[in-house]
C-alpha cells in the first residue's frame, strides 16, 4: 500500500455587503408572500372552526318501516 499525502488548499471569503443584501430580498420576499397569505387572525378562523364542529352531532335518526307497518328509529 502507498503512503501518499494529498495537500489541499481551502479558500473561503465571506462578503458581509452581499450577504445582508440578499438577506434584505429574502425578508421583502417573505413580508409580501406574508400579506398575500393573509394569515392575520387565522387563529380565531381556526377556533370558530373548532367551535362549529364540536356543536355537530352525528346522532342521525333514521324511519324504518318493517312489514308490520310500525315505524322504529335507529340511532347511529
């Protein structure tokens, strides 16, 4: 088996300006995808949700005629 080294050499520059340009068009971007969703008082869209499906009842009652001529109900 060979010994062998590689050697690399790593540069790396950081340009602060263009950083915080880009990270300036990111936050414009997210504030108008933001409004557009309107997501302003969601929350209480989601409570009246919430609020409406924990009135509904799933007891349904349903007429059954059976040869007899006298009607039952079924509760499900």
């Amino acid at each position: 088996m060979s010994n062998t080294i590689d050697e690399k050499v790593v540069e790396m520059k950081f340009d602060n300006k263009n950083f915080e340009t880009n990270v300036k068009t990111t936050m414009t971007s997210l504030d108008r995808l933001n409004e557009k969703l309107q997501l302003r008082g969601s929350e209480k869209s989601f409570q009246a949700i919430d609020s409406a499906a924990k009135s509904v009842s799933l007891t349904v009652s349903y007429r059954m005629s059976n040869t007899s001529g006298s009607d039952s109900q079924l509760w499900v």
